[in-house]
C-alpha cells in the first residue's frame, strides 16, 4: 500500500515538474518576445529621430550655402561650408557631417554632344574639353581609350535613337545582352549608371566613382548653346587637374594647387598664364568658361546621426542658385543598426582635431603645401 503511494508520489512530482518547466518555457518565451518588441520599438522611435535630426542639419547646411553665396563669388576649401559640421553630441548620440562640391569632380552628363561634328570638334584642336578631359580621366587609370567609350556614353545620355559615331551604342546592341538592358536616353541619374553603359566594366566603374558626379543637364534655351556645369578649379582634385590640363597635364595641375583658390575666373587666366608661360587671352582659350569655374551650384551634403541603437546616414544633393533659395534634388537614406561605444563621441571629435591639425601642418611646410586644405568630408573618410 505504502509502495503504491510512493510511486503516485513520485508521478505527481514528475507531472509538476513537467508543468513548472513547461510554464517557465512559455513564460520566458514571451519574455523573449516582449524584448524584441522593446527593442523593434526603441529602434525605430531612435531612427525617426535621428532621421529629424538629419533633416535639421541639412536644413542648417541649405542656409550656410546660402549665406556663402552671399557673401563670396567663389567657393573654394578655405570657406566655412568646407569645413566639417562640428560633431554636435546629443541626448544619447552624436551628429556629425560634411559637404562636398560636386562640382570638383568629373559630371558625367557633360558628355553631352548632338550631333557627330560637335563631339569631333571637342576632341579636336587645343581647346580643353569635357570629351578630352574624359579620355584623359579614362587614361590616368590605365583604362583602355577608344572612340567606342565615349560615343556609348553620349548614346546613352542623349535622347535620340541615331548613334553619334559608329562606335557608339543604341538600343539595337543593348537587346543582345542577357538579360537584355534598356537603354536611358535621358542623363544619368547616379555616376555608378556608367556600368550599365557598353564597354564599362564594373571594376574600372568602381575605381573612377571617387571622381565622377552626375549632375543634371541644363535645359537647351532657344538659340543659345547648352551651358553644362563647369569643373570647379578652386575644389578639382590632383587627378582630374591633371586630366583637364590636357597637354599641359603636371604643369597646369601644380600651377592650380599653387595659386587656389581663385576668388574670379580672370584672376585664374591670369596666374595661371604667367605660371605657364601664356597671356590671359591664351590661357582663356585654352580653358574657355564653360569648362572651367571658381564657383559651384551643386553641393553634397553628407550626414551621420548615431542615435541609440539606430545609425542613419544621409546623403542630399542641394542645387544652390543666386536667384532663388538652395533646394534639395535628391535624398538618400541609409539606416544600419548600430551599438554605440560610449567612447565614440571623444574618438571622432580626435579625428576631427587630427584632421585639422594635419592641414595647419601642411600649411606650414611649404608654399606648394600651404594649398593642400583637405576637404572636410576627406578628413572624417566620408
């Protein structure tokens, strides 16, 4: 009778057992659920709010453009808007940023031309063009150079169906691919467009991106010429100085560093002409003002706001117009979950201070170096 009793006891032992395992089970996985729903909801209120954040930067980076407008005809590293936006710590966070000027790289819709002639004519004679200007660009990266490359490219970008030279490309050979691409006729929208366009592969793409910008084509008014947005000296880089110098490559590129920046395009004919040994009148020739600029109309601002457990980056292009408020024609969003180390605010104020200190130190050194002002975005590895 006992021995029966204890067996009972030991089954309900067992079965209670069971049952506080199977509700600690349960109990725990809502638990478990409850914390991921926590956390899905702190995660998107902290990128909701650091995309705010975001958009109070850019609105504050729109009005700093404009004021430099104002206030100077050129634009140049050694201008405020060049300089890194200050970190800026905020409750459980940081925002941080920078603006670039696209119009120190290469646009890719400048490779513009209507008819055969007009793109014969810009690979011809001494005249610095953005045909000529694009080959050398092409040649600095040991990137093969024939007609086909740059007549696909203006296929691609103009509106019509007739190939602007018989090595160019139009929507016949874009068919035969697999699977079969469309071509744009219309400018590119983005510089990695260009890996879609015939003869491009992805890796030279990959290594010319740092140095292209695609900025849209200005509307053709009737009986003037298209004016496309001119390369701006005063920001270019070493490499594409040393492109749109042309024949003149390293002696036009170290007259540049030398004397920017330039506050009026005639005072670049002028410097520039004695460095090379040419009047202003040739040097302006040479390099005509649809080409070359000390200004800039298009901008990119680039904005990092860590926030919690969110990390946004922003990046807006802002057409900035002496007739009219800067406007933003493009946003781009990225959202990365991010783990913030609570020394993170200190080692990128570090880096920032470094960056500077890295430009006083290169002003010091010599009168070549005294014109290497690192663009902000370079410094913070935007």
């Amino acid at each position: 009778m006992l021995s029966n009793f204890s067996r009972q006891s030991g089954v309900a032992l067992v079965a209670a057992l069971l049952l506080m395992t199977s509700i600690m089970f349960i109990l725990g996985n809502i638990f478990y659920r409850h914390q991921i729903n926590i956390a899905q909801s702190t995660l998107s209120i902290h990128e909701d709010q650091a995309f705010l954040l975001a958009l109070s930067a850019e609105s504050w980076a729109r009005q700093l453009l404009q004021e430099d407008a104002a206030d100077s005809s050129a634009d140049h590293f050694q201008e405020l808007w060049a300089q890194a936006i200050p970190a800026m710590p905020v409750e459980g966070g940081i925002v941080n940023g920078c603006i670039s000027d696209l119009q120190g790289r290469f646009n890719v819709n400048s490779l513009y031309y209507r008819s055969p002639s007009e793109l014969k004519n810009a690979l011809a004679g001494n005249e610095a063009s953005f045909a000529k200007t694009w080959n050398n660009l092409l040649r600095q990266f040991d990137i093969a150079v024939y007609p086909g490359r740059i007549e696909a490219v203006v296929d691609w970008i103009d509106p019509n169906s007739s190939k602007v030279g018989p090595d160019g490309a139009e929507q016949e050979e874009y068919s035969g691919f697999y699977p079969p691409r469309t071509i744009a006729d219309a400018p590119m929208v983005e510089p990695n467009e260009l890996a879609s366009v015939l003869g491009y592969e992805v890796p030279e793409v990959q290594r010319l991106m740092p140095w292209l910008s695609a900025l849209p084509v200005p509307e053709l008014v009737a009986g003037q010429a298209r004016k496309f947005v001119a390369i701006n000296v005063n920001t270019a880089s070493e490499e594409l100085l040393l492109a749109l110098g042309d024949i003149y490559d390293m002696p036009f590129r170290d007259a540049v560093i030398a004397n920017r920046p330039f506050e009026e395009l005639n005072e670049f004919y002028k410097e520039i002409g004695f460095e090379l040994g040419l009047s202003p009148a040739e040097t302006q020739k040479l390099w005509p003002d649809d080409v070359v600029a000390v200004a800039t109309e298009f901008f990119e601002l680039y904005i990092e706001v860590t926030l919690g457990e969110a990390r946004i980056e922003v990046r807006s292009i802002i057409m900035r117009s002496s007739s009219a408020d800067s406007v933003i024609i493009s946003r781009e969003l990225n959202s990365v979950p991010a783990k913030m180390n609570k020394d993170s605010v200190s080692e990128l104020l570090e880096k920032l201070a470094a960056g500077n200190n890295t430009a006083s130190d290169k002003n010091s050194d010599s009168t070549f170096d005294d014109q290497q002002v690192l663009p902000a975005c370079t410094m913070i590895g935007a």
